[in-house]
C-alpha cells in the first residue's frame, strides 16, 4: 500500500507519529551531509547508492539540510522523501515558496530513475513540471514526496510523483524525464 493509501486509511496523527519515527531512526544511522567520493560510489548500482547512504557508508546530500528534508524509501523504481515546510521556506506572500516544493518533488521523482540505474551509469534531471495544487504552511508539520518510475530506457527515465500530508491530502505533482548516459 502506498504512502498516500495508509495515510488516508488511518489516523493523520498516527500516521505523523510514525514518519516521525522512521525519519529519527534513520537520523542515528545517516552520516553527516556531503558528498560522496568517486570511489566510495565506483562499483554501486543506483539502489545501492542509496542502501549506502541508508548505513551511513557515504553522506546524504547536503540539500537536504538546507531545505529540510531527507530521503526515508527506496526501492526498485520508488524513492520517498520527507520534509519540514518552515517559515524560512516562505515566499513573501505567506506561503511555502514553489522552490522548496520543486526541490523536493525533484529529489522523488530522479532519485526512482536513480535507483533503476546499473553499475556505471549516472543521470541528470532534463525536464521537470509540477503543479502546486494547494499551499504549503508550518500547520503541516510534515509532508512526504513519493516518486514513482513510468519508463526506463537506456537513455532515458521518465517518473511521477506526488506531495502528501499525513491526511492523505494532495499538496503537489510533478512528472520528471532524466538523461541517462555513461560515468565519465
């Protein structure tokens, strides 16, 4: 069952409780954000990119820090991300600025292309829509952005995904197409 579908099935508040303590348990197991070295990512397919980020083998991106959120699944074709709308993500109307919920459906949708690629191979993100279809404010404490694969060619990926609430509620979609090619 998806993220979305439990969400809606149960209680908002259990539902946060537990993404909140899936979100601590990975925090004990997580390194420091950075950036990995060419040799710690050398050999690794896509999905084992992200099970060492999971052990705290290579680092988590640093963006993460920067606009609060942090990778939670991966699995083959799948990546979730969970974030903190705070009021320094605000634009000056109010709201969460469309760059923060841009950034994190990014990270969804081209980390489930990333998690489909072989040893050898990296990608690049070559187009990116979303629809924001409702704002974003701290009264949501906590969202998720599930990223899903549509289609995975030699050269190219094609994925959906989603921002949701613990109540389920739809907050944005996004479709992504990403450049696959060779590891220079």
């Amino acid at each position: 069952m998806a993220d979305a579908e439990v969400a809606e099935a149960k209680d908002p508040a259990k539902v946060l409780a537990a993404w909140q303590a899936q979100e601590e348990q990975l925090r004990q197991t997580m390194r420091q954000p950075g950036v990995a070295r060419p040799e710690q990512v050398a050999g690794k397919t896509g999905l084992q990119f992200f099970e060492a980020i999971f052990s705290g083998e290579i680092p988590y991106p640093p963006i993460g820090e920067t606009l609060d959120f942090i990778p939670v699944e991966m699995s083959p074709g799948r990546a979730v991300f969970q974030g903190r709308p705070q009021f320094r993500h605000y634009n000056p109307l109010g709201t969460v600025h469309g760059g923060w919920f841009a950034t994190l459906l990014d990270s969804c949708v081209a980390c489930a292309v990333h998690t489909m690629l072989p040893v050898g191979k990296i990608y690049t993100t070559a187009e990116l829509k979303i629809n924001i279809v409702r704002p974003l404010t701290v009264k949501v404490t906590m969202v998720r952005a599930e990223g899903q694969v549509i289609h995975m060619g030699k050269r190219m990926g094609t994925a959906d995904g989603r921002i949701v609430g613990p109540d389920g509620k739809l907050y944005a979609h996004a479709s992504t197409t990403c450049f696959i090619f060779d590891t220079p």
